[in-house]
C-alpha cells in the first residue's frame, strides 16, 4: 500500500471512530453542538467527521430498519450503532462500499467484526441488486421519525405536507446568510467565486461549508442566518429606523443584528448569561454595539415606550430539526408554553401606544403558533403585512396554509422552497396595541 493510501485509510478510521464515538454520545443526551464542537480533537478531516455524525442522526430512522433487515440476532447497541453508520454511508451518502465496509468493521470489538462484516456485506448486497434504489430511499426516508412525530405531524399537517417535512428534515441544509447592509451583500456577491442565491427578501443562499471560510465572515460583513429566520425582522423593516426597539429574547443575537442593521435603538434581553457571552461576541465582531439587559423578560419592566417588541419565544425549535437532529431522540419541555405566555402578555405592557408586538418561535406546532395566537391574542388588533412583501414571499412559502387570515400571521414549513433546499418552520404573528 502507498503511504498516502495509508494515510486515507488511517484518517477515515479516525474520522468514523469520532463520528461513533459522538453519535452514541448524543444519542444518550450530551449536547449537540458540544459534540460539534469536540471533532477538531478527535478527527483531522472535520467535515466528514461532521457529516457523518449529522447524517446518522438526521437519517437514524430511515437506517435502521435497513440494518435491523439482515440480522439474524439482537445486536448490541454498539454494534446496532455501527450498523446504522453503515447504512447511511452506502445507502444515503453513497460512498464506495468496499471501503465502507473495511472502515466499518475496524470500528467494531473484535468478537463482532465477523457479524458486522456479514450485514454489511448483505445489506451492500441487496443495495446493489436493487432495482429501484431511488424509490427504497424515499421510502426509507418516508418513515423516517420516530412514532410520536410521525403522528404529530400527520395530524397537524396533513399526510402530504407530513411527507414532504420529513424529507426536508432528512436533508443537508444549505447555508444562508445575513449582510449588515445591502451594499456589503452586492459586494461580496460580486467577488465570490462560488453560487448564492438570493431569497425574496434579501437573504443570500450558499451551500454548506465550514464558517471560518465564509469569505468577509471574521471580517464582520455577515452572519449566519436561515432564511426562514430573517422573516420577522425584514416584515417590519419599514418600522424600524430611528425607533425604540426592544429584542426580548435576543441571544444569540441574529434578529437584533438585523434589527441594527435597519437603523433602530436597540435594547436587547435575555436571561442566559453564556448566550449573552456569544451575543456579545457576535455584535463585537459586525461593530454594533446595542443596550444589552441581563434578564429574565417574564418580570422585566420598563417605561412603556417601545415603538416596537420583537418577542423571538423560547419553543421547541421543532422547525428546525435538519439542523439540530438530536431532537428526534428528545421531546420538548411542555413547561416552555407557560413561559411563551407569560413573555407575551409582558411583551404587550412594554409597547407605548400605536406600538408593534412582533411574535416568532421557530416551531411547526401549532399549539406554539396558531393555537397560542388564538388564545393569547383574539382581543389585540392584527397588524397586516404588507400585500407586495407577502406576495414575493408566496414565490417560496404556502401562505395559504394557516385557516386565519395570513396578512398578520406567516408559517413556514421546512419544505417549503423544497426545490432550493427548504427553510427553517417559523411561526410569526404581529399586533399593534
Ligand atoms: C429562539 S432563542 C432567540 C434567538 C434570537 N432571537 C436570535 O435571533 O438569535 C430564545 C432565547 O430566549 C431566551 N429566553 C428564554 N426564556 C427567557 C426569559 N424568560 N427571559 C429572557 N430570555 C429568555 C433564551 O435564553 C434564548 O436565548
């Protein structure tokens, strides 16, 4: 074998024994993006590293049962989990199986090597015999989340959209981005010699790559932002110059970066201190420099002289599941409803007369989105969007999906702009007081 060979062989065992080594981790709850953040000193070749742990996470129903098909006897968990990291890399990465399967079974102990090596032999097999090896993935990919979600999503979406959700959550997201002006976007999409896509409005669409190589990013110019997310800040855009702005729930700071970049007075809160550590590095590095409270907003007050109130909620982020696929081996916090409440109702009592209340959480539930509206806010008065900004939006997002009117309340699913590599779910709803 040549040396460099050898060395292919040596960081692809170390990449998919870090990669293991993470999914097993996150699946018995260690956070997601500790994990991410442990690759550089386990693997050299951190992006497949990375690759590999998200699409074992992202793919594990899917992989599964294509792994549990060819095992004649209850495997380990560990050995279950190097199954499935099989299944993903011949059948859903594609990647040459003869190497797959050496680099698979070096990862197991030795008295399961000869068992793993025989599924995967099999399961190689009967990929590679497979008629129709499109219509397999699909339908691999169909029953791909775990029972609860499955019926959750059919009965608040119907089957069809239910489907296209779990593709899109099986997918690898594309990368979007936030600019602090739209002369910095023309300019650095003028010098990039890769592809961006502009959204509708204004967010710039690039495949996924590691951020340090973002050109202009260290530099200050842009941020990392779904396109999704940007919606609430761009609907009020035309609200915001000279105003008196309050981001409730600001950290890690994404919304307020675009709130400043509009011209406002921003106050941001938020009670957790690490969040507002990384909130304060992010605003350093674009130079915004807005009023930063440490608190809790269920029981901050102020004079009551906000001309706007961005209320980003705490939820349970069921949106954006392709992008934090540990959530499908853990459900919500049920306490987060009370706390989206009360942060509403403080919200209101902070905003002067003619005031804005811009409410979002990036989640497809509708109990945090609709349903709460509906409870929370039947008395207020809807402030209606504009009808040109909604109808560039319908180039990418359903607007008829919500049963009231959607000129004060926009859903988007994470199917929808499917063709172009989907967006986050976002609820979001507005009142004026
Ligand atoms: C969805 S995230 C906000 C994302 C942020 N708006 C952005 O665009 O980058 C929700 C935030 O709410 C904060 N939070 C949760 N409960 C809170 C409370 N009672 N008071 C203030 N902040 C709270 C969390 O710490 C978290 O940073």
């Amino acid at each position: 074998m040549h040396n460099s060979s050898k060395e292919n062989v040596k960081r692809g065992f170390a990449s998919r024994s870090a990669a293991l080594r993470l999914f097993g981790q996150v699946l018995e709850g260690k956070r997601l993006d500790t994990a991410l953040a442990e690759i550089d000193q386990l693997s050299a070749d951190v992006a497949f590293t990375r690759l590999l742990l998200m699409q074992c996470l992202r793919l594990y129903y899917a992989a599964e049962p294509l792994a549990l098909r060819f095992t004649e006897r209850r495997p380990s968990r560990l050995d279950r989990l190097i199954l499935i990291m099989g299944v993903v890399q011949l059948v859903f990465l594609e990647l040459a199986p003869h190497a797959v399967v050496a680099e698979t079974v070096a990862l197991a102990p030795k008295k399961s090597r000869g068992f793993i090596n025989a599924v995967l032999r099999k399961i190689t097999h009967y990929w590679q015999t497979s008629e129709d090896q499109e219509a397999l993935r699909k339908n691999a990919i169909a029953h791909n989340a775990p029972p609860w979600l499955k019926i959750r999503l059919g009965q608040d979406w119907g089957n069809d959209a239910a489907s296209a959700i779990l593709r899109a959550q099986a997918s690898i997201p594309p990368l979007d981005l936030a600019f602090i002006s739209p002369e910095a976007r023309d300019k650095w999409l003028a010098s990039v010699p890769f592809e961006a896509q502009i959204l509708p409005h204004g967010a710039v669409r690039i495949k996924t790559m590691p951020i340090a190589d973002i050109a202009g990013f260290a530099e200050g110019q842009c941020w990392v932002q779904d396109g999704a997310a940007q919606l609430p800040v761009w609907l009020l855009r035309q609200h915001l110059k000279g105003k008196k702005v309050l981001d409730m729930c600001a950290a890690p700071g994404g919304k307020t970066a675009q709130i400043l970049a509009c011209g406002a007075e921003v106050t941001a809160l938020d009670r957790d201190i690490k969040r507002m550590q990384r909130f304060d590095e992010n605003m350093q590095r674009l130079g915004f420099a807005p009023r930063t409270v440490l608190a809790d907003g269920e029981n901050w007050t102020a004079e009551r002289d906000f001309d706007v109130v961005f209320l980003d909620a705490p939820c349970s982020a069921s949106g954006t599941i392709r992008r934090h696929p540990d959530m499908l081996f853990r459900d919500h916090d049920p306490r987060l409803h009370e706390a989206q409440c009360a942060l509403f109702k403080q919200a209101i009592g902070l905003l002067k007369p003619g005031g804005i209340l811009l409410y979002s959480v990036c989640s497809i539930r509708p109990s945090e989105g609709v349903g709460l509206m509906a409870r929370l806010a039947a008395d207020l008065k809807p402030y209606a969007f504009s009808k040109t900004d909604l109808a560039a939006l319908a180039e990418v997002i359903r607007m008829d999906r919500l049963p009231h009117t959607p000129e004060h309340q926009i859903q988007t699913l994470p199917c929808d702009s499917e063709a172009i590599g989907g967006m986050d779910g976002f609820f979001i709803a507005a009142y004026q007081v």
